[in-house]
C-alpha cells in the first residue's frame, strides 16, 4: 500500500480526505455508518458566536448534478460546540477543522477568543458562506487580508482561511489570506445559484439565491484549485464536487495536499472510506509509493 500521510503546518493527516463543514454535522449522525479514525479529517459543521436557526422557508433541493441549498449556517452556537461536541471529536483519532463563521469582524473575534480555551488544533476560517445575506468578508482581497491578520494575531493554532468562488480571481484572494498569515487555505465553497417556481414565479428559496454543489462543479473548484496552488506557498485544501479516487487524485495533481468532500456523502455514506480505497489503488497500480509524489504535479501545456 502507499503511504497517505501528509501534513499541513505540522498536523499529520493519516490520508488527505477530509469531510467538509457543513455536510457532516459534528459526525454523531454518521458515526454508526463511519469509523471517524479512518478519514484524514472533519470539519464541523459552520458554528457561530450565538445558536443560529438557519434561514426560513425551504432549504434544500436537488437538481441536475447537485444539490442547491439555503440552509443559513443552523448551528447550536460555539459554546454549544466547545462543551458537547468538540470534545467527542477530539476522542474519534481524526483531525478536528472548527469552521467558524460570523456576521462580522466583532463575531469571529469572539469565537477565536473561546476557541483559545481549547484544544481544538485548527481553525477553518470561512469567510465565504453563500447562505446568509450581505457580502462575505471574503469576497475582496481588502476584507480577507484584513480578517486574516486580525485571526492570525490572536492564534498560534493552524489558520485555515476557507474562500469563495463567487469572485473574479480567486487566486488574488488566496494571495491575500498567505500575506495576512494563513497557513493554508480551502477551496472552493459553494457557487451562487438560484431556482423559480413557475407557479408561483418566486424565487424556490426565501433567500431568492442558494447555493449550487455537488459532482457538477467539480470541473470549476479544479481549475480554482490549480490556478490558486501555482501561486501560493501555503497548502491547498481542494473542494469542490469530489465524488470518487480518481478526482481526489486530480485535485492533488493540480497542487491540493488534502481534499474536503461533501455532497457524494448524502448518497452513500460509506464514500470517503471508497475514496480512500481508490486512491490507493489507482496509487498502487500507477507505482506511486508516496501520494506527496503526486501532489502539484500537473503538467501544463
């Protein structure tokens, strides 16, 4: 067997795939399904300062490829998550990523400051959620560097900036998050999308526009991916319609050291154990001894 091991800032991963927030809850529900020591990584569900109900109306709909959603980051608040959920996952032998999200500077502020207290090890800074109104901080290079520095300046803990691909060049934005002292970044969240019904011609959600994922954006969030690893030095973390081995693998080729996955799960819950598996058969069969080997080396025309 290969070896999977890789390592962002210090943290091992025994294998790069991880689950992404927001698909996975705090991994109670998928625990009787999953053996939590078996992925790289979870990262939790979007927590905020206070308990969130999400957004009202309908939430979720499948369409062709994918799903769209406007859940509106439901979260039981991070102290809530610090004193009955975090623990647990810090007991299941994975990597923990505490994805935080807030209304403003003034919010991630005051979860860091909670998260201090802990020993949660990495913070997922999302500053890219397509599911609440107003613009996210992490839509400008100026509102990312400045959230970053500020994040960056009360933690030693590893500081993973997760971004949007709502933007005109993402990887300007990843160049941001690495000048204001990110140790790595994650892409890509969620596209803008929206549904009508034609009975009604309103707008499916009451939110007018959703989120668009599943195995439909892959092609983009792989491109993002390259287009952002050829130019920082930081880790990568890709995201983004990964739905089997071989386009994990992809994502590692075009310069990800670990792959969030998400949407593939509500189909089968057993899928990240198979993509570990076909990573590491396609890595045997093809003669690679280590998945590091493969990692940014795509080769351009």
């Amino acid at each position: 067997m290969a070896e999977l091991k890789v390592n962002i800032n210090g943290n091992e991963f025994k294998n790069p795939v991880i689950v992404s927030s927001g698909v996975f809850g705090y991994g109670r529900e998928y625990e009787e399904f999953v053996d939590l020591s078996k992925l790289g990584g979870v990262a939790t569900k979007g927590t905020t300062l206070y308990r969130r109900d999400g957004n009202p109306g309908k939430r979720i709909v499948e369409v062709p490829s994918g799903l769209l959603f406007s859940v509106g980051l439901q979260n039981p608040g991070i102290d809530y998550y610090i004193e009955n959920e975090l623990p647990n996952l810090l007991s299941k032998g994975t990597n923990v990523l505490s994805n935080i999200a807030g209304s403003d500077i003034d919010e991630y502020v005051a979860i860091v400051e909670k998260l201090e207290e802990t020993d949660a090890p990495i913070i997922e800074l999302n500053i890219s959620c397509p599911n609440t109104s107003g613009a996210p901080l992490g839509t400008s290079c100026a509102g990312t560097e400045k959230i970053t520095s500020i994040i960056r300046k009360m933690t030693k803990k590893t500081l993973i900036v997760k971004l949007s691909p709502n933007v005109g060049d993402i990887a300007e934005i990843a160049l941001a998050a690495e000048a204001a002292g990110a140790d790595a970044v994650s892409l890509i969240n969620s596209i803008h999308a929206m549904k009508i019904e034609l009975g009604s011609r309103r707008p499916f959600f009451h939110n007018n526009v959703g989120a668009y994922s599943g195995e439909a954006i892959f092609p983009i969030a792989l491109r993002m991916v390259w287009e952002t690893a050829s130019k920082v030095k930081i880790p990568v973390l890709g995201i983004g319609g990964v739905t089997n081995g071989e386009e994990a693998l992809q994502m590692m080729v075009a310069g990800a050291t670990c792959v969030e996955m998400g949407c593939a799960i509500f189909r089968d819950p057993y899928a990240p154990l198979k993509i570990i598996e076909q990573m590491n058969e396609w890595l045997d069969n093809n003669g690679v001894k280590d998945i590091n080997e493969i990692i940014g080396s795509v080769k351009p025309w």
